[in-house]
C-alpha cells in the first residue's frame, strides 16, 4: 500500500512533501493541520502543530535526523551526501558537544558585539549603492553581498573572497531542498570548490596565523580534545554554507513580509527598536528552515501514535509558527509572541543563531531609515518551498526617505 493510502485508511491526512511544487504554506498544510497534529509524507511524518513540534524537538527517543536527507532524497553516495553525514549538524553526544565548543568563539555575543558596527557600516555602504536609483534587485543588491561580507567578517577571511563564497553556496543550496537530485550534477561541482577553498584557507592559517576565528579553530588541531584535521576539513565548509545561506534567504524573505505588509514597514521605521522583534516575527511566520528534521532511535509511542525506531520526522516550523491555537494569523513586528522555531531546538538549537539575529536586526533597522516601504517591482523567482526556502531574485521599488 503506498504512503498515501496508508494515511487514506487510518484518515491522516498526506502530505508530498517531496513534490518540487508543493508549498509548506499552502491550503493542504492548514488544512491537514486542523486534522491532526501530524501527517504522513513521502519521507515519513509531518509535525504541524506548535506544541507537538515543542515536545518532539527534545523528545529523548528522538536524535537528529538531517543525516538521512541524501538518502531520503536518492543521492546518498555524492560527495555532497558523504560529506553532510560527517557534519557537526548530524553528529550526536560528546563529538558534537566538541564540535560545538570549537566554533562557538566565532557565534560568541562579544564577537557579535566587535563586529556589530562593521555590520551597520556594511548595510550603508550596500544601500548607498542603490538608493538613488529607486529600485533595486534585493538579493542581487544586498542580501546576498551583506551575508557573504558578514561571513567573511565573522571567519577573517578577506572581504574579495564573498564574491565566490555566494556563487558556490548558491549552487549547494538545493542540497537542502526536495530539488536535491535534479540538481546533483551543479550540486556536486560546487560542493569540490567549497573543499577547496575551505582547505586552501585552512593552509594558509597553518603557514600564517592571524588574530582571527579561522586561526583559533586550526589551533585546536594540536590541543588537548581539540579538532582532528578531518574534523576542521568537515567544520569549515559547514560554517560556510550556513553562515550565507540562512542569512541571504532570510533577509529575503523578511522583505517579501514587508512587501505584503508596508504597514509593518512604516510602522518599523517610525520604531527602529522594533527591529529584532521584526526579525522573529519574520523567523515565525517565513522561515528558511521549512522543517527541521529528527530520527527515532527506538519504538516510542507519542500521542497515541506508535512511532518505529528509525521513522523521519519532519517538524514544520512555519506550520508550527503560525498555529491558530498560538499565534493570530497576522504579521505583526509589534506583536508578543511564543517562542517560534526557526532556529531549531535542544542540543542542535542552530548555532549561528545569535549572530542571524543580530545581521538580520542591523540590516532590517537600516533599511527602513533609508527607504520608504517598498513595492514589488516584476516578477520573484524562488527556491521551492518546502526543504530550505527563499528569493532567488527579488525586484523592489521605493521612495527614499
């Protein structure tokens, strides 16, 4: 019997997930949400609901469940696919607790702090660029160049190197998403120069140290439970990807809310101390993060529902973050909110989440100090919108302020 009329007969509602054209925000979500709290999909179950996906987060017979995406998407032996089950994001227990220790330094809030004034100053110089012309290609124009800058600012890395940072995470990007396969060939070629880079870099700080993040990290290679040279080669590239893809998508993102709600602009602007509530409420209710993903270790039953060791689970922060048993149905920056679950939870709680917030708050406070709310200028083309989501081009038009 197939997934579908699995769930047909015991009347739990399906979800294909993998399907490149289905939207985690469409009406089949809202609806399978008010069913139940989970659905069945081609890769196993769906949370839908907040207080579920609260408790199944940190459920103990729950561990991290990215590792298995290459083979739930049928690329597990690729290069990309052999690398990301080596990550620090699929590694459990003391190695991950180390992996975690390594490279907090680099996301700590007193770097974030240092750093803070470079971002403001990053924002202008990217809006200068444009402002004047009265439209601009929003991820061309500046998410995309703001988090491969921060990027390179975060690592020690020259600011000349963002440039090819963007290009090669942009073609790793669909690694993330349900067009894993279809894109295995550009998938695979770029994951080679992110090696090569990653690898040149790391040699060169070994040749020449620095007062920067990428030379604390090598130095753990000869210290007490520090990294192995295996383990920094499997690191960097993950901070990499990471560090500008959540960061440019989000942005994105953030600023499709704003084209639907110039109210919310305007009312940013008059308030610039809303901005990181701004940047929560976009992580609530459009997250790049679609789902976050978990694995059985043993038969478990929640809820009712016998779940078997090894079952996926797809925890659906944006079905999760606008549950009407939760939250109103809006896009408010002014709005009090429960935690949303776009940076993950429990022990793999998204690393970079504190630097995320800050880039995301400086870019978005900047923005709206400079320009007038702003409005669609052409056609977007998007990533799909289940796996990892965002802009691919976003065109606006404006009135400076």
């Amino acid at each position: 019997m197939s997934p579908a009329a699995a769930a047909s007969a015991l009347q739990i509602p399906f979800l294909d997930l993998a399907d490149p054209t289905f939207s985690v925000r469409g009406e089949a979500v809202r609806l399978a949400r008010e069913q139940s709290w989970y659905a069945q999909t081609p890769y196993g179950l769906a949370v839908l609901r907040h207080d579920e996906m609260g408790r199944l987060l940190t459920h103990p017979s729950l561990r991290q469940g990215s590792h298995n995406w290459p083979a739930l998407s049928g690329v597990p032996s690729s290069l990309f696919g052999q690398w990301w089950m080596t990550t620090i994001l699929v590694t459990e227990g003391d190695d991950h607790a180390r992996l975690r220790r390594a490279a907090m330094p680099a996301f700590s809030g007193s770097a974030i702090q240092r750093l803070a004034p470079e971002f403001r100053e990053l924002a202008d110089e990217l809006i200068d660029a444009f402002i004047d012309a009265g439209n601009c290609e929003f991820m061309r124009d500046f998410a995309n160049p703001y988090a491969g800058r921060v990027l390179t600012l975060l690592l020690g890395l020259p600011s000349s190197d963002a440039p090819q940072l963007l290009r090669i995470t942009s073609d790793i990007a669909p690694a993330l998403g349900v067009t894993f396969k279809q894109e295995i060939d550009k998938i695979e070629r770029a994951t080679e120069q992110l090696f090569r880079f990653c690898d040149a870099a790391i040699a060169d700080r070994k040749r020449n140290p620095r007062d920067d993040f990428m030379s604390q990290l090598v130095a753990t290679t000869v210290q007490e439970d520090g990294l192995s040279d295996e383990e920094l080669r499997n690191l960097m590239p993950i901070l990499v990807l990471g560090g500008v893809d959540t960061t440019r998508n989000q942005l994105g993102l953030g600023m499709s809310m704003f084209l639907q709600y110039p109210e919310q602009w305007t009312l940013l602007a008059q308030h610039p101390e809303l901005a990181s509530r701004a940047t929560e409420e976009v992580m609530r209710v459009r997250p790049t993060i679609t789902w976050v993903t978990r694995e059985a270790v043993e038969d478990f039953v929640f809820e009712g529902v016998p779940i078997a060791a090894g079952t996926t689970i797809h925890l659906l922060s944006e079905s999760a973050g606008t549950d009407p048993r939760v939250f109103a149905d809006t896009f408010d920056i002014a709005a009090e909110r429960e935690r949303h679950y776009g940076f993950g939870g429990g022990i793999h709680h998204c690393l970079g989440h504190q630097v995320a917030r800050s880039d995301m708050t400086i870019a978005f406070r900047g923005l709206s100090q400079r320009i007038k709310a702003p409005r669609p200028n052409g056609v977007s083309e998007w990533l799909a919108d289940s796996g990892n989501t965002g802009p691919i081009t976003l065109p606006i038009r404006f009135e400076r302020r």
